[in-house]
C-alpha cells in the first residue's frame, strides 16, 4: 500500500506519530501530506484528543492545588 492509501485510510482516526513511524517520514510529513490531499481527522478522533487534553489539564491544575495547600499547612 502506498503512503498516500494508507494515510487515506488511517489518518483520520490515527494519531500522527504513529503514522510518522509506519511510514518512515516525519510528523510534519504526514500533516503536510493530508493537507496537500484534503485528508481531515474524524470528528470523533478530535472530540477524544480534546477530552484527553482536557482531562490532562485538570489533572495537573488538581496537582497544583495540591501542592499549593500542603505549602500553606506546612
């Protein structure tokens, strides 16, 4: 399968590195050539790499807080 094909058939709900690592090319190869070729991530890939950010946030501002009060208790 050419790199084309096979970007057509994953890129949407495959994360770029991995692409990147099958295909032997960089990450800014694999986003350039979606790009010349329309190739667009599903909407579902999007909406889960937000929740994932988002949860990631939380999570370090809950760290924050954290420390931030066993810093005023001690």
């Amino acid at each position: 399968m050419d790199k084309l094909k096979y970007l057509q058939k994953y890129y949407p709900n495959t994360d770029n590195k991995i692409l990147a690592e099958k295909l032997d090319i960089t990450e800014q190869s694999v986003r350039r050539l979606a790009s010349k070729y329309g190739i667009r991530k599903s909407p579902n890939y999007i909406r889960k790499q937000h929740e994932s950010l988002i949860n990631a946030r939380k999570k370090n501002i809950l760290q924050i807080f954290q420390i931030s009060i066993q810093i005023i208790i001690n």
